[in-house]
C-alpha cells in the first residue's frame, strides 16, 4: 500500500483540488477528489463536510488507499478476491475519468450535468467500494495475484530461409491437424474458423509445469464475433500428422473479427513459441528480449508501428555511424539548455494560476484552463532532483562521441552502449519526453538523424562522404514489387457485379484489360519497373476513374496494396519467402514477433481489458488464451480487439474444453 503520509497528502490536494475549481480528471492528479468525494458519499455528506484525513477510521483509509492505487493504474484486482466485483467496477469507471478532464460550469463554478453524468459512476463504485470494506472489515491480502500475474507469452517465431517452416507443432493461421476428430461447427451448422494450435508438450518444455496437460495439442476455433461462439479441440499426441481439410461454408473472415488475407481462403500459417513470463507490462519488454536470446534473436519488443511494405521494404538498416551518437548527444544538450526557460515557464503558470485563486472574484475561464499547481511543482522538483543523474547521462554519451570522427563505424559494444543509454532517456521525465526511447535506436534515432541530413538539392549534401550518400541513394531507390498485388486488383474487380444498373462500358473495358495484362503471370514473380509503374498507374485509376464503383474493395492506397502482399511473402512458401530482400527478412524478424501497441497473445496471466465486462464476467476463471489485434497474422479485430478463450480451475483440471466460453471486445 502507499505510505500514509503520501496518502493524506493527495487526499487532502483532492478535497483542495476540487472545491477551488482546479482541473479534474484526465491524470491521476486531477482525479485525486475521488478518495474525499466517495467516502464522502459513502457517509451521506455534502462537500462542505467531507472529513479530513486523520478523521477517517481505519477502513476508510485503507479504502481511499485502494482507490488511491487504482487510480493510479495499479492492478490490485487479485490481491483481494472478495473484493474483485467492486474493484472491478470502479477500474472500469475510473479509466474515463482518466482520459479527459472534467468540464465546470463557467459561472456557477459546479461541475456541468454532462461531466457530473461522467464522475458520478466513478464516485458511485469508489463509494461501493468504502462501504463494502466497512462492511466486511479490511480484507486480508491474498498470494492469489502471484498466480494471476504468471502467464505464457505466445509469440511468432522468427524464421530463416531453410526452416522447416510447416513442420512447426505449434502454430497461427493456415489448417490444424485434427486427425479423424471433426472440424466444429456453430449451433447454426456453419464451419467454425481455425485461428492456433498449441502443442503441448512444447508449452511444457518452454514453461515448465503449466495447469495444462503436459502432451498432445490444443486447436482454437471461432465463430461469428457477433455470436462468440468457439471451440477447443485437444488432440491426442501423434495421431495427426497431415493438415486436415478445410471444409467449405465458413462465415465472412470480417464476421469474425478477421482481415481477408488476400485471395487466400486461409490465414497465413505462423510457428509460434511460448515462454514464461510476469504478465506486467513494465516488465515485458526486458523479460522478452532475455528470453528470445537463445533463439537468436536480440530484439524481442512491442513495436510501436503497424507492419507495412514502406516499412519493412524501406531497403538496409542506417549503419551504426558515430554521427548517430554525436545526434544524440546534441539532442540531450539542447533539452540541457532548455532547462531554465522550462522551469521558468512552469513557475510563471504556477504564479498566474495562484494570483487568480486569491482574487474575491477569480475569472472562471482562467481557472478553468490554468495549471495543476500540486503537479506543476512536483515537475519542478523532479527537473531539479533529476538533472544531476540527466547532466551524468549526457557527459556520458558526449565521452562515447569523444575523438571519434563522426562517420566512423560504432565496434558492436560500443553501439550496445547507446543503445543502453538510448533507453534510459525517458527515465528522465520531465526534462525528456515521455515517449522518448520507446524502440530501438535502430529504428527511431538513427532514422531521426538520418532524416535531419542534408537533402539532394542542398550544397551542403555534397560535403557529406561518398559512402553516406551511397546509403541515401540506396534507400530511395525503387523498393520491388510481385505481381500478387495486380492479381489483388484483378480479383476484387473482376467481382464487382451489376447491381440497380449495368456497369459502365469503361468500367467493364478496364477490367478486361486488367486481367489480359495479369494473365500467365506468377503472382510472386517480381515486376520490372514499366509493370511496377503500370500497377501503380491502375491502381490510381481504381481511385480517381472508377472510385464509385470500386469503393472499398481496392486498398486506399498502393502501400496498403503491397502492404498484404508483403505478409502474405513472410509466411509464404519457402522460394516466395526467399524472394523477400535479406534486410526485409531480417527487420521482421527483429521487430515483428509480437503484437503492436503492447498488448499481447498469452496463455493465462492477467488479461487485456478492453471494455472491461469480459474480465468482469469471468473474474472466477482462468484466461486460457487471448488473442489480440495482430496485422502480420490478419488478426484485425476491428483493429485494436481481442478474443479471450476461458474456462474454470475446475474444468481446466477435468479438460473440459467444450465448457470453454469466449469473448470479443474492443475500443
């Protein structure tokens, strides 16, 4: 729990925050008014007669602490298992109050109907809360959170030309093996889809002793989102070995939450491995890299961009120039110099926000959008009590620029070493920016100073050394095209069928000669750059000529076009996979093996809300998998949901898997 005397600090900014008329909601900060409101509440009394800290008995404050720590983001959910339905609601409720603040009625200095509509839910289960702990007396921790926190990483595996790629045991997409057991079907008789298969004995040697059954596979299936109805088959070990027939009749992958992978009827086949780990999202990140070491890989991190063919086609990784360190080092020092106007900055809002409050008849706009001024010293405090350890780190990259000449090449332990400083700036908030360092440096500081070069045009771009300018003119080079991509244009034409009236004549001539032109072609032969140029032309006259009539079914852009092909190639057949650019390959493999956003496919551990209700709906059962918004294996989801499998202790003990239920939510 937090100290107390931490705690009757922010309880009390929260009863001053909210009767002067501060900013509420948005931040921690700003929802400190919640701990006073809702014992408040939960006692009957008015704002003028909430109590003070040391007037709160024993319950109630080791209740403003729970909220104090939910509203804090904290998951304390399976710490305090009797507690889970209250904690739930009122995590649920807080995280609105969370995103944006409060809007106040300009004169009479109230919250409006509208934000009082907003926190009156969060005060109302923050009260719930109070009052069950007064009830029940304060509950008693529970070790059950360790096990909560434990789950299974599940993670696609990066590949090599060579690999034994369909041999895999465990795996996303493509057909499950099933044996002579039966493809499932929904209550309507229709074809559920395939999405993984998990071989269990694998999960076994990865993490060890799981609650599953340490042999044989698991296959997951689903239904229409709409209906959340899915299967799990478990398949007894060496029974199946060939890839078992799709059966025909399936609903629309869109019904299902699924990307259409192209013309494909099925999504792409993906090995996927598993490893153990604390399901804490500080942690993630480090605990993945440690763990994928020994598959070779030294990258292993959320990334923060969607995988697209401008991305991973964009040609070689920068060279590791000290140019990258000395950008870097330059960057530092200017957040340096900018420390002064910065903390001057703060104080004159801190100044304006106070000299507005003692007026008898302050301006409500003014205070209305003035500063947090609590928060706004504790910024101060931090630039100060930070810039000490900050002007350590600087002098410590500055001395890996020294005597270096700028477009020398790092040895590896050296670049080891700014990657390493490179992940520690936004460690140094507020002085840096909390988004700093988020990825690699190979993809974000060195981009950012490849990007601050001189430009072709520029005098200066002559001065830069030949095999600088040799790297910059690779890049811009014209990235390879497949003709798959015309064949995407082809297919989705070619079904655009009559509808209230006859297709144009133009319309109909421009899709005959599309398909003369793609006729013969190996859809992954690359094209030349007069068909690459062809392709592009076609696809604009998709766009501009014929948008009406195409609408949706051609990709907006060329890059989302080439963008499906590119992921359709990663896991295509091994000469298809091969044909991909060795830094294509290589960049995927690095970055590519996990979800976007942070957000994970997992076995057990604490699952990813969304809207809440399905972690509150199965609060006394196990996450036996998620599956979460994936674009490298179709996953769309509506582009930022997940499906969660779950089944009780009990019947995960029995291997109950047709008790297994499922959900769908997203934002």
């Amino acid at each position: 729990m937090i100290n107390e005397t931490e705690l009757a600090k922010d309880y009390a900014e929260g009863i001053e925050s909210f009767k002067k008329c501060r900013p509420l909601g948005g931040s921690f900060a700003g929802c400190r008014f919640v701990m006073p409101f809702a014992i408040g509440y939960a006692r009957q009394l008015t704002v003028d007669q909430w109590p003070a800290f040391n007037e709160l008995t024993d319950e109630e404050k080791f209740a403003a602490g729970m909220i104090h720590r939910i509203l804090a983001s904290h998951d304390i959910m399976g710490e305090y298992p009797r507690l889970r339905l209250p904690i739930y609601a009122f995590e649920y409720e807080s995280k609105k109050l969370l995103a944006s603040p409060l809007k106040r009625s300009l004169l009479q200095r109230k919250l409006t109907q509208e934000s009082w509509d907003r926190v009156s839910p969060t005060v109302y289960h923050a009260s719930n809360l109070v009052s069950e702990i007064k009830k029940e007396g304060i509950p008693v921790a529970s070790s059950e959170v360790d096990t909560d926190s434990k789950g299974i990483l599940v993670y696609r595996r990066p590949r090599q030309v060579g690999d034994d790629w369909f041999g895999a045991r465990s795996w996303f997409g493509g057909a499950p093996r099933l044996g002579d057991l039966t493809w499932p079907r929904s209550a309507e008789g229709y074809p559920l889809h395939f999405v993984a298969q998990f071989d269990l004995a694998e999960i076994a040697a990865e993490c060890g002793q799981t609650e599953l059954p340490s042999e044989g596979s698991l296959a997951f299936f689903t239904g229409r989102a709409s209906d959340e109805e899915c299967a799990v088959i478990e398949i007894p070990p060496g029974v199946a070995e060939d890839f078992s027939e799709v059966p025909e009749g399936r609903s629309p992958f869109d019904e299902v939450g699924l990307e259409k992978p192209g013309m494909n009827d099925l999504l792409p086949f993906w090995p996927v491995g598993f490893m153990p780990y604390e399901t804490d999202p500080s942690k993630i990140d480090s605990d993945c890299r440690e763990a994928l070491a020994k598959h070779g890989t030294p990258q292993f991190e959320h990334r923060s961009f969607t995988l697209s063919a401008a991305m991973i086609l964009k040609g070689p990784d920068v060279p590791h120039w000290y140019r990258i360190a000395f950008y870097y080092r330059d960057s530092l020092l200017k957040r340096k110099m900018g420390i002064p106007a910065r903390i001057a900055e703060i104080q004159q809002q801190i100044a304006d926000t106070q000299e507005e409050e003692q007026k008898q008849k302050p301006d409500p706009l003014k205070l209305l959008f003035g500063v947090d001024v609590n928060y706004q010293i504790k910024c101060i405090e931090a630039i100060q009590r930070l810039q000490p350890a900050f002007d350590r780190h600087l002098a410590e990259v500055d001395a890996l620029c020294e005597g270096r000449a700028p477009w020398s090449l790092m040895p590896e332990d050296e670049w080891q070493h700014l990657e390493a400083l490179w992940r520690k700036t936004s460690e140094f908030y507020p002085i840096t920016a909390p988004s700093d360092s988020k990825v690699s440096a190979d993809l974000s500081l060195s981009e950012d100073m490849l990007r601050e070069l001189p430009k072709a045009d520029d005098p200066s771009y002559r001065e830069l050394p030949a095999e600088v300018r040799d790297f910059i003119e690779h890049r811009q080079r014209p990235r390879p095209h497949w003709w798959y991509s015309a064949y995407l244009i082809e297919d989705a034409i070619k079904h655009i069928d009559e509808e209230d009236e006859p297709l144009p004549p133009a319309f109909e001539a421009f899709r005959a000669e599309v398909s003369l032109w793609v006729a013969d072609h190996d859809p992954w032969q690359q094209m030349d750059e007069d068909d690459a140029e062809r392709l592009a032309m076609i696809h604009r006259r998709c766009r501009d000529e014929f948008r009406e009539i195409v609408s949706y079914r051609v990709p907006y852009s060329l890059d989302e076009l080439e963008t499906i092909t590119v992921r359709l190639a990663l896991a295509g057949d091994e000469s298809v996979y091969a044909g991909l650019p060795e830094a294509a390959r290589a960049r995927v493999n690095r970055y590519c093996l996990l979800p976007t956003g942070g957000s994970n496919h997992q076995m057990f551990g604490i699952p990813l809300e969304m809207q809440a209700n399905a972690r509150l709906l199965n609060y006394d059962r196990h996450l036996l998998l998620q599956l979460t918004a994936d674009d490298a294996n179709f996953f769309d989801f509506n582009g930022c949901g997940n499906y969660q499998f779950w089944i009780s202790p009990k019947e995960l003990k029995q291997r109950k898997w047709e008790a297994v239920n499922i959900t769908f939510e997203c934002d």
